[in-house]
C-alpha cells in the first residue's frame, strides 16, 4: 500500500479547468488499477490533494435539483459567476475567493476501503482544524459536512463536502469557508436545505481575514495524522 499523498497547491483556478485536470488524475490511478489486475501486477497507485481557490462558481451535484439555484443565466452573469452540473455526490454549493477547497484523489485501497469512512475522516480534519480556532464544529444527522449549533435555531454550515468515487479512487472534496463573502449563498439554497444558514471563520471569529495558508497547513496536519499519510509537499 502507497500512503504518500502528493499535496500542490493550485492557487486561483477557473472550476471547469480544475474539474478536467482532477478528471485526469482519476482516471490515470484508474488505469493504472486496471492494468494491475489485467497483467497480474503490483504498480503502485499514487494519492494527491490539490488546494484551489475558484472564481465565483456554484455547482450542483448529480443527485441535486436545479431549482435550488436561485438565479437565472442573466442573473449569473451579473454576478460574475458560473454554473456547473456536476459528477460529484451532494446538492448544490458555491465556491468562491476566501474559499479553501481541498480535492483529495485517493485510491482508498492504499487506505481503507469505506467511502462513510473516508466522509467522517474529512469532516474529522475539519472539526479538528476548526478547534484550534476555538470554533466547535459537529455533525448533522444525514447532512454530509461540519456545522455549527447543531440543533439550535442558528445552525449554520461552514464546510460543504461532495465527492466521486470509483473503484475506490476519489475525486472532488470539502469546501471550508474561511474569508467567503456569504451573500452569495443567498442565491441558492445550500446542499438543498432549507432554514439553515451558512457561516465562514472569519466571520465566527470576528476578525477581517483569517490566515488561509494558516488554515491549510492545519488541515493537512490532520489529514495525514486521520489517514496516516505521508505527505510529499509539491512547490
């Protein structure tokens, strides 16, 4: 089992152009896994996680329903956003600046193979990484991602989560909000749910901007202690 896992930094990437660049990752490992079980072979597969920050983008995944976004085509442009129907699992999100998005492609047999697993592990490095600000994030019942005030009137979700897996390779991922500009979620209604709002760290912290490079370091600190990864930097 390979359990070095190639972390790079993507910087500020259009979605579309993320989403193809992952979409190969994925199907490389695939490939890979399918000529080791055609020529009787033990290649390797390697694991990645890919940071990004998106221009304003908001994405409905394939069980979702369109009539959660709030806005039509001219409405769209006028926010200076795109829309995209997805392969990943979940409802509709919004990506933006301020927004740490982590994509872990991982062949979860280098792992585990448990997709619930792999879900409770990611919302665990959030949980975890929110702690350390002080922040008490938890679980909702049958609601995929980290929230805060569960049960309360004011509960609120910080960290959106969707993923893809086949032949236990992942693709997409989490969502944490740390600088995000929240209006923008005003034009969906968030993974298709109702009555709840959504919160980013900087706001729950009362400050102006929230280190994000502070933040990622954090989440992949974690990461690899959950998943007991060695991580290979990548400039």
């Amino acid at each position: 089992m390979n359990k070095k896992v190639i972390v790079t930094d993507l910087g500020y990437k259009d979605y579309k152009e993320t989403w193809d660049y992952q979409e190969a990752v994925f199907q490389s490992i695939l490939d890979i896994k399918s000529a080791n079980r055609k020529n009787a072979t033990d290649v390797p597969t390697p694991n990645y996680f890919f940071y990004v920050e998106h221009p304003h983008v908001y994405t409905l995944g394939k069980s979702g329903h369109l009539e959660n976004l709030l806005l039509n085509e001219k409405q769209l442009e006028e926010k200076d956003a795109t829309f995209y129907k997805i392969n990943r699992g979940g409802d509709i999100t919004y990506h933006g600046p301020g927004q740490v998005v982590g994509y872990p492609i991982l062949d979860l047999d280098n792992f585990f193979t448990d997709i619930h697993k792999y879900l409770r592990f990611l919302e665990e490095a959030i949980i975890l990484t929110l702690a350390e600000y002080n922040i008490v994030g938890t679980r909702s019942e049958g609601e995929t991602g980290v929230w805060l005030d569960v049960g309360t009137p004011f509960a609120r979700k910080i960290c959106a989560m969707g993923v893809r897996a086949s032949r236990w390779v992942t693709m997409h991922g989490f969502a944490l909000n740390v600088n995000s500009n929240l209006g923008y979620f005003d034009n969906i209604i968030p993974c298709g749910i109702r009555g709840k709002g959504v919160a980013s760290l900087n706001v729950e912290l009362d400050v102006d901007k929230v280190d994000e490079a502070e933040v990622k370091s954090k989440i992949l600190k974690h990461f690899a202690t959950l998943f007991d990864a060695e991580l290979l930097i990548k400039e």
